[in-house]
C-alpha cells in the first residue's frame, strides 16, 4: 500500500465530520495496530510514540500529538490519515510542514533501499475555517505557509513530486463567505429536526450567562477568580445542546461523529460535502 492521503485538521470536530463524509463514500476506520502498518509507517509511527521521556511526561489534560495520526481510514489501496493541530495557530510557522517533510522523507531513495519499500505517494490536504477572515485570506495564508503561487478551496495541484488540496469551511449564505464548519453541520443536523434545534436555540437565549461567566474559573483555597478569555460559543452550544438528548456526557466529537440527525442522504446531497469529497475522490497516482 503506497498511496497516502494526509490529512491536517483544525480540531477532532473536523476528523469526526470529514469521517462521516467519507465513510458513506465507501471508506473504513483502518483497525490495524502500530506494528501492523505497512513499512515504512509502522517504524515511523512507533518511533514518534516512543520518543517522549517517561521522566518528562506529566498527569494533565494532554493535547494531541500532532506526530501521530488522529485516526485513520482506508479505501481499497488508498489510507487517510489524519492529523489533529488542536487549532489553526499550530498550522502556521512551520507546524504543518514539519509533518510534510516527516512523510517526505520517508521517500528517500536510499532509506528505501535499505528497508525494502516502494516510493510512497501522498496527497497533503488541509481543512480550516473561514472564521471572520474569509475564503481568499485564509488561502493567502496557506499559499504563504506551504510556498506556493495558486491555491483555490477544493482543488488539487501539483508541487514537487506530491499533490496539495485545501477545503475552507464557511456559510454559503454568508455574502462574504465567512464561517466555520458548525455552519455546515448545523444546516446538515436541522434538516428533518428544526423543533428540537429551534427549543435549543430559545434555551441558550434564555440562559445567557455575562462574559466573565464563560471564562476559565480559577477555584482554590486562596481565589475565586476568571481567567482568560469568554469560551461561549453559540454554535458549538447548539450542537451540544440537542446531542445531549442522544450521548449524555459525550463531547461535541463524539455527537457529530455518531448523531442521526445526520443522515446519509444529507451528507450526500449537500453541497459542501460533494466538494469536499472531490479531494479524496480522485486518488493519488501510482
């Protein structure tokens, strides 16, 4: 198996939606333990897990480690692996092409050589959100970030020896484009639930808490205090909200990626989720 499409993402909310527009495109969550990836994944994967030092490692909430996939699916002789950045600052000044250079060096002929593998193929796609910037601010960025001339929402190119694509997450009825995928999903989970989101929107409004009260609370034999910045936001709420009613407890991760207030024909009939399909659709040459 020598073709890899490598996905970046902004958080787990992206994979477990971009998971659920794959998987109803005949792709599968890939099963197989680290030691059971095809070489030279396996070594490589093995090493970026067992170069963190015991002594180091501390008991706390830990972010993802952006060396080691997220999840991965398959599709034939295609694996998508994704990458998750825990936010679009990490994307930036480096931090994506790191992984790029981690894959592409995997290609060296003579490592090839030496461990017995053919030349990998790979695709890098990227998924962001349009936020408040817009679609062609937000490419600016990517073109800058990756040294590239053009760069258009889900379109391949070419660089070098691999190919590149990007989708960015916005509000079609937004007369500038902007947007994040909450957008998108809300649209997909309202479509046949409008009286569950409608009395969850009105709840929300009702309840409405001052902006201090959405800050980190620091609780302590010492203080009482807010830190940081607000953390309400009303979309994510939203989806919280109705995804209660179904996975009590769970994440908005976990109810997006398992929610039928997104069905099939949804996925396949929405706009977004045609182009976005486009990326992965047309596989990486042999």
């Amino acid at each position: 198996m020598n073709k890899h499409i490598i996905v970046f993402c902004e958080g787990e909310h992206d994979i477990a939606f971009l998971t659920r527009v794959l998987l109803v495109q005949g792709f599968e969550p890939y099963t197989n333990k680290v030691k059971d990836f095809d070489p030279p994944l396996n070594k490589l994967y093995h090493g970026n897990l067992s170069n963190k030092k015991i002594e180091n490692y501390e008991f706390k909430f830990q972010r993802p480690k952006r060396r080691v996939p997220y999840s991965v699916l398959i599709n034939n002789d295609v694996l998508v692996i994704f990458h998750n950045f825990d936010g679009d600052g990490t994307f930036f000044n480096g931090g994506s092409n790191s992984i790029v250079e981690m894959y592409l060096a995997l290609n060296n002929e003579r490592i090839r050589k030496i461990n017995g593998y053919d030349k990998l193929n790979y695709r890098f796609l990227y998924f962001l959100d349009s936020d408040e910037q817009g679609i062609e601010a937000r490419l600016e960025a990517l073109k800058e970030e990756l040294n590239i001339e053009t760069l258009n929402s889900h379109e391949l190119i070419v660089k070098d020896d691999y190919e590149v694509g990007c989708y960015i997450f916005h509000d079609n009825e937004h007369p500038e484009q902007y947007g994040q995928l909450e957008n998108i999903i809300l649209k997909l989970m309202n479509t046949d639930n409008q009286n569950i989101f409608e009395d969850g929107i009105k709840f929300i409004d009702d309840n409405c808490l001052n902006a201090d009260r959405s800050k980190k609370f620091i609780c302590n034999e010492l203080t009482e205090n807010y830190v940081g910045n607000p953390q309400f936001k009303k979309m994510k709420s939203m989806i919280s909200v109705a995804g209660q009613l179904q996975f009590s407890g769970s994440s908005n991760a976990v109810i997006i990626a398992n929610t039928d207030y997104i069905k099939k024909d949804h996925l396949l009939d929405d706009l977004h989720c045609r182009n976005i399909f486009t990326l992965f659709n047309t596989l990486p040459e042999a």
